[in-house]
C-alpha cells in the first residue's frame, strides 16, 4: 500500500493509515514500556523501589482524597460537642 508522498488517497485509505500509525506507535511505546520494565526488574534494590512507589502512590491517594472529599469538622465545634454529651451523661 506504498504511495508517492503527493497522492491523496480517499477517506477511507487515510482512516486505515491513520489507525495504521497509531497502531505502530502503541507497538512501540509498549515496547519501550517493557523494556523499561524488564531494566528495573534486574536492579537489586527492586523491592525497595516498590516499596517507595507503594508508599508515593499511597501519599498521592491520600492527597486527592483529601482535595475531592468533604471538609473536616471544624475542631472546636467537635470539642463543644464533646463537652455538651459529658455534661448531659454527668447530669444524668
């Protein structure tokens, strides 16, 4: 399917190059990926490494967590609160 760089071929030989392309291009970044992978597989401190990514991707859960939730009970409000059910369970 080689073409001269100046033919333009109809819509639907371009979708198929498009999807081509991208194909290729996901092949190649997995490749990379992987290679990657198997580089970080072969180091010694492997288990160390996960442990710190453990614990980066806990602090990064903790962190949107904390900005999508709900804000916390104000403090004091949870003091008084406190206060109030003592004084009603030493009353009683």
């Amino acid at each position: 399917m080689t073409r001269e760089a100046g033919h333009d071929g109809g819509p639907d030989e371009r979708v198929v190059l498009l999807v081509a392309g991208a194909a290729d291009l996901a092949v190649s970044a997995v490749g990379s990926a992987l290679g990657a992978v198997r580089g970080l597989l072969r180091r010694s401190d492997a288990a160390e490494l996960a442990a710190q990514a453990e614990n980066e991707l806990t602090a990064r859960g903790r962190l949107v967590l904390d900005r999508y939730a709900g804000p916390p009970p104000a403090h004091l409000e949870l003091l008084a609160r406190l206060a109030v059910a003592r004084r009603a369970a030493d009353d009683a």
